[in-house]
C-alpha cells in the first residue's frame, strides 16, 4: 500500500472513558485505559476530555474496547 493510499485509509478516533467508581480513585482508571492506547502503538495525543488516536478504523475501535473494558 502506498503512503497516499495509507494516508486515506487512516482516520482520527476519539473516545472518552467516564469510569463509574462508587469509591476508589478514578483516575487510576483512566491512567489503565490510557495504558491500553499506549501500547498499541499508534499515534494518540491525551487531552483534558478525551483521547485521540489516528490509524485504521478496525484497530481503533478495538483499542477503544479494550479501553473500556479495562475500566468497567
């Protein structure tokens, strides 16, 4: 696949996780489910409300569920 072939396919993930903790430090959560997106290697900016990620669709949307899964 070429780079401007690459470049069309690729597309821009965002997702929040919005844990549901009665007691404990939600924080420690979300830093786990920033854990998941960090070791999958693809690029990905952390901003105040939510988390980007750039790459391919399918591989994103995993991401995103194993991001979620880890928090609830």
């Amino acid at each position: 696949m070429s780079d401007t072939q690459k470049q069309n396919t690729e597309v821009y993930v965002a997702f929040q996780v919005i844990p549901r903790l009665k007691t404990g430090n939600n924080f420690e959560l979300v830093d786990q489910a920033i854990e998941i997106v960090r070791n999958a290697n693809v690029p990905y900016q952390v901003s105040a409300m939510e988390t980007t990620m750039k790459g391919e669709l399918n591989q994103l949307l995993e991401i995103v569920i194993a991001a979620q899964a880890k928090v609830y």
